[in-house]
C-alpha cells in the first residue's frame, strides 16, 4: 500500500470526540486504547464502543480496568498491562493473543507528566520513568501485538504525543548518554524527551510499514483538564497550570484527536502525519524532530534497552 496524505477538514479544536466520529460505523472493528482508568483514555474508550468498536481497555491494575470498562456502554474487555514493567506488557499481551486473532488499532493513550524524579530498573539500562512508560512500554507492547495487527484488513498506529515535545533536549533530542537522567532531572525536559521520542517512533514505524497494511500517525491532544500532572514538583509545570485556564479544552474536546486518528474512514492509507484538534499539522517545535537518523538511532536503542521482552 502507497501512503497518501490527509487533507484538511472542518474539525476544530472544540470539536468532541462524539462530534469527529459522528456516522462512523466501527461494528467488527478491535481496538485497543491503553490507560482507560480516567481523562482522555476512558472517553475514547466510551466513544469507541458508541460506534460499534470491541475495546480492549488497558490499564495499570485489572481493577481499574474493569471499573472503566463496566462504566461505559459497548462491547469493552479490560486487560492489566503497568507500562512501567516489562512482564506485566508480557502477561497482558500473552492474554489478548489467547483471546483475539487479529486487532485494527492500537490508542497508546497512556502517559505520565512530570512526575517527581523515579527511575525504572528492569531493562538493560535505568530509564527516568516517563520515558519508560510513555515510550519504552508502548514501544514492547506494539512489538508483541504486532502480528494482531498485521492480520487487520487495514492496522492502525495511533502514538499519542505531545507538542510538549518541544522541551527535550534542543542538541540531542534523545538523551542516549543518560537517559535515567541522573546527571540532572528537570521533569518539564524529561517529559518532552519521552514525547519526542513518541514522535520520532511513529514516524519510524510509518517507514518500517510501508507496503503494508498498516499505518502509523501521532497526536497531539492539547492542553487537557485532567489529573495527568497532579503529582508534579515542577514549579514550571505548576505556574504553566496556574495561567492555562483560557486554553485548555474539556475532555470530550482533548479526545477528539485520539478517536479521529484512530478510526475516522478519510484516514485510511494515511501514514506518518502528526495531527493536531483533529486536522493534519507539521510539526516544527524542536530541531530533530523529524530527524531521520535520530529516529533509526532510536529503533536500534530501543531493540537493545529491551532485549528478552521483544518477540
């Protein structure tokens, strides 16, 4: 398959999720959408199962999975998958094989934001927390369901990613001399690194895939009212949230760009575009962000860092 680009349409950023899928049919659709506990992830999820899509709801414990999916209408089925450890991505992945032949789309919705400074221990390197679960995890997760979604008549890749990315590293972009951060950890840049590292990955996948039946394509969900920061030490973070008020966008809005992305019909063929209040946007906000190199550099690093939980 040839990839095509997408054309701009006449969803804004107040559009909802419920309003960007209105009159699509998704009976018959798999997709799984991941941190379906709260905020973005659960209203995609809701959203989703109104038209007609079987949602494998992912979240940190099976508890919180099931609480999510017995709150919305359809057809859901939670799954326990901790992004931040490697064999529960396993345990989880082993089960929707058992379970599922095939899936049309994977929501990597998941995230954390500027947390106070933790480091994941279970790979060949430590890894700062957020680019462990906002990149590494989804990045094993994928690998494993890979062949699910190469068995979809048309798969889908749907990176959620920030235009935080901006705040990574302005000479590196990935920070692979120490990306446990320890030299230095300012939440705001660790952050943005793990979102750069979202978006220079779903680009890479768009080149690995092509002549294949699936695409890949990033999102930015805008500035959201929701808990994702709520931990925070940052007092950058903490003073952008103070004057963020006239910006940000209601939940049902900050959803729309995930359920567009991943199951509007005009997307079909369209592959390594990020999207932005569900509309097509280049990004251009860090030097290296569509770096090429870095991008494979980064495929490679990631094959490495987690070796024995790759199929």
């Amino acid at each position: 398959m040839a990839y095509i680009q997408a054309s701009k349409n006449s969803f804004k950023k107040q559009s909802t999720a419920e309003q960007v899928t209105e009159g699509v049919d998704l009976s018959g659709k798999i997709i799984l959408v991941t941190g379906v506990a709260s905020g973005l992830g659960k209203e995609a999820m809701r959203v989703l199962a109104l038209r007609g899509a079987h949602v494998l709801g992912l979240d940190r414990t099976m508890e919180s999975a099931q609480l999510a999916c017995l709150e919305v209408n359809g057809t859901t089925t939670p799954f326990e998958c901790d992004l931040a450890d490697p064999n529960s991505i396993i345990a989880c992945t082993d089960r929707i094989k058992a379970q599922f032949q095939s899936l049309d789309v994977i929501l990597t919705n998941a995230g954390i934001m500027t947390p106070p400074y933790k480091v994941v221990d279970k790979y060949k390197e430590p890894l700062e927390i957020q680019f462990a679960v906002n990149f590494l995890g989804h990045f094993i997760l994928i690998n494993r369901l890979m062949p699910l979604v190469e068995a979809a008549p048309a798969g889908r890749l749907a990176l959620v990613a920030s235009e935080g990315y901006a705040t990574a590293p302005r000479k590196t972009g990935i920070a692979f001399e120490d990306l446990s951060f320890s030299s230095g950890y300012d939440a705001l840049t660790a952050y943005g690194h793990s979102k750069l590292a979202v978006m220079l990955i779903s680009q890479e996948y768009s080149r690995r895939l092509e002549g294949t039946n699936i695409t890949s394509n990033s999102i930015h969900p805008g500035v959201i009212r929701t808990n994702l920061a709520s931990d925070t030490e940052s007092f950058k973070v903490k003073l952008i949230s103070m004057f963020a008020g006239p910006f940000t966008r209601t939940i049902p809005q900050g959803a729309a760009t995930h359920c567009f992305v991943a199951a509007h019909p005009s997307l079909e063929g369209v592959s390594g575009q990020h999207f932005a209040d569900s509309n097509p946007k280049e990004p251009k906000d860090h030097p290296l962000v569509k770096d090429v190199e870095l991008a494979g550099r980064l495929w490679d690093k990631a094959i490495e860092l987690a070796d024995g939980y790759l199929i």
